[in-house]
C-alpha cells in the first residue's frame, strides 16, 4: 500500500507546529544574512563574519547539554515559547542599534551585535532540543517518518524564502525594515506554538541530578555506532563544507552580484533541499540509506569545490543548488535514526548532543572559513573545505561499518516492531 504523503499535515497540532517553525526559522534566516552583510559593510574584514558564527556557537555549545536535559524534564512547548520570547526581544534590539546607527561609532555598533548574537545563540541552544523531542508528541510512529519529511520540507522552505527575501529586504527596503520584519515573523511564532495543547512531560525520576542525567544522555549516543557516526559525518562535512559563511565575499567581491545576489545565493541550497525534502515525503529513504549518505555527502564536498572554483554566478547558483540535494538526504537519515532509535524520555538529551556537534558546527564552520580565508583567501578556503569533506567521507566508509550498510526499511520494521 502507498504510504500517505500527507498523513502528517493531516494532524492539527502538528500542522501549527510547522507554522510556527516557518516563522522562528525565517527570522533566524534573515538575522543571518542581513547581520553578516551589515557586519561586512562596517569592516569588509571576512574575518569578522567568521567571529559572528563564534559569538553564537559558544553559548550554544555551552547550554546545549543542560538544555536538553531540561527538555526531557519540563514542558516541551513552554520551553519553545521561551526561545521564541527571546529571539523575539534580540529582533528588537537590532532594530534598536539599526536605528541609532548614524549616531553611534562602529565599535558601539559591533559590540552590541555581538551581544545580540550571543544571545540568540543561547536561544537556539534551548530551542533545538525542545523543537526535536517535542514533534514525536504530535504524532503517532508510523507517522513519524513523514512528519520528519514535512518538518525539514519547512525548514528548507524558510530557509529558501528567509535568505532570499533577508537579501532582497536589506537590498531594496534597508536594515531597518529588515530588523522589523524579523520581529513581526517572531511574534507570528509565539502565536502558533500556543495553538498547542501542552503535552505531557515523559516519565522521569525528578531526585535524579541533572549531571547523572546529562552522562546518561552522552553514554546512549557515544555507545550507537549508527548514531554517532552519522552525527560525526554530518560534524565534519558541516565544519569543513562550510563555504555559506563566506558567500557575502563572494557576492560582494568575486561574482560582484551586492546583497540581492548574496540572497539568491543563499536561497540556493535550500532550493535543492526542499525539492529533495519534498521527494522524501512522497518516497521515503529505503534499502541502501548508509551507502546513499556517504555518496551524497562526498557529492555534497565536490559541489563545494566547485562553487569556489566558480567565477560565473549561475554556475556558482547550480553548484549550490545541488550540494543542498546531497545535504538534504544526509540530514534526513541522521535525523531519522535518532528519532526511531532514541528513547522518549532521551530525546531532549540525545538532541542536545547533536546540537552540539552539528548545529553549532555551523557556526564553528563560519569561523574555520573566515579565519582560512583571512590567511588563505576566500577561494583556497572553499577548495580546501570541499577536499577535507571527502576525505572525511572516505574515512567514515572504512570506519564505521554499520553506517555504510545501513538499510532504512529493516530499521524501521525493527523498532515499528
């Protein structure tokens, strides 16, 4: 029988989670383009983009464990609307430093962004977890896969709309309306993650201390070889691949194409996502997921290469594009696996320790990118980035086994079963 592509959407609940998902993504999304160019208008220093992903991922790798265990200890959706709170007030506060940037010296401006990013990042560290232990409460397990389908269909979605229109807004309206938008889209979050019911709290011994609980979290992930494996690939690919952070470099200095260039670029990868994500949601991963990964993350590395050896913007476009295909089904296993092999009453903490080493790798990866580009250049960065990402590849094909032969079909029949 057809699996039902849209079983997922069908769910009320579920259907203003992904709501409010869209929306705290597109903010984040647009935060991140408009920042990094606002920030590279200030010092045209790539540098300083590299130290805009740093100010982010050190109090998300900070809180992240703690985090997670708080989401596997009190209410899931209250702790979302929390970070929703938060990112909403950090909005405004860019808006804030937006307005009086005529008036105040460029030190000023930086150190209050900072502070801003900072913050958000503390946000996004509480958010992930919560976000990842909360959707399998919306939804039954047979449902899960295609509810995993849709929920990264929606982030790409954001992502390709948030980037692009981030670009086009500072582009064509200013800083200023961009800063704006990015609240509104905040305060459209908080509105739909109320539209939840609370869900119950699993099951959990509250006397128990949150380090016993933190190490029993660490153990579950770092003893399922599938699990870190896959985690360690995407860690690897994420912190060398990581070619996004220097694409205001690229838009403003190599291809010449300004901010609304920057944004299509942006847009770019996400568009090849969602179109795989959408593909996934009617033709779930089956036999030969491990094999399919690793092809896809070493396809992923060459469409690196590629753009930054690129000097022709379409080019770079469908480069781009196509190494957000091969991200996409990488991301959508990993994220399967720990959803279908994690215990309900883990998800906070095994989330959180993902979190730590993939979502933040992406700010760790900024910052590897702008410091290589600031000693090597932007294009050797890129290069370099891209040859790293398939020699870690090769190394995941010999070492973990387990991985390269995974087959999706029996794993979902056994823990189904």
């Amino acid at each position: 029988m057809k699996p039902d592509a849209y079983a997922a959407l069908r769910v009320p609940a579920y259907r203003f989670f992904l709501s409010m998902r869209l929306m705290v993504t597109l903010a984040i999304q647009i935060m991140s383009v408009s920042v990094g160019y606002f920030v590279y208008d200030l010092t045209g220093d790539p540098l300083m983009l590299g130290f805009i992903g740093l100010a982010e991922a050190v109090p998300a790798i900070a809180i992240s464990l703690w985090a997670g265990h708080l989401a596997d200890k009190y209410n899931r959706r209250n702790i979302l609307a929390g970070c929703i709170v938060t990112l909403l007030l950090c909005s405004l506060a860019l808006l804030t430093l937006a307005l009086h940037r005529h008036t105040l010296s460029n030190a000023s401006l930086l150190s209050g962004i900072f502070s801003v990013i900072f913050c958000t990042g503390i946000s996004r560290g509480f958010f992930s977890p919560s976000n990842f232990a909360f959707l399998p409460q919306l939804v039954d397990r047979k449902t899960l896969p295609n509810a995993i389908a849709w929920n990264s269909s929606t982030w790409e979605v954001a992502s390709i709309t948030g980037l692009g229109l981030g670009g086009l807004l500072y582009g064509f309206a200013g800083v200023t309306a961009t800063f704006t938008t990015m609240s509104v889209l905040c305060l459209f979050g908080l509105t739909f993650i109320f539209q939840i019911a609370p869900r119950p709290v699993p099951p959990t011994d509250h006397r128990e201390p949150a380090l016993a609980r933190i190490r029993q979290g660490l153990r579950f992930v770092f003893s399922n070889q599938l699990i870190i494996s896959a985690i360690a690939l995407d860690l690897f690919a994420v912190l060398f691949g990581g070619a996004v952070a220097l694409l205001p470099v690229f838009a403003k200095d190599i291809l010449k194409v300004g901010p609304e260039g920057l944004g299509i670029l942006r847009a770019a990868m996400s568009l090849g996502a969602i179109s795989t994500a959408f593909l996934l949601a009617h033709r779930p991963m089956g036999k030969g997921a491990g094999k399919m990964m690793l092809a896809c993350v070493a396809g992923f590395g060459g469409c690196i290469i590629g753009f930054g050896l690129s000097k022709i913007f379409w080019l770079s476009f469908c480069f781009l594009f196509f190494a957000g295909v091969f991200d996409e089904v990488s991301v959508y296993i990993r994220s399967s696996l720990m959803q279908y092999l994690t215990p309900e009453h883990m998800k906070g903490r095994v989330s959180s320790v993902n979190s730590m080493f993939i979502t933040s790798s992406n700010e760790i990866g900024a910052f590897e990118s702008g410091l290589t580009a600031k000693f090597m250049g932007a294009i050797p960065s890129v290069v370099f980035g891209g040859a790293m990402t398939i020699l870690i590849v090769l190394f995941t094909l010999w070492k973990a086994p387990k991985l390269r032969d995974l087959d999706f079909d029996e794993l979902v029949k056994e823990q189904s079963g």
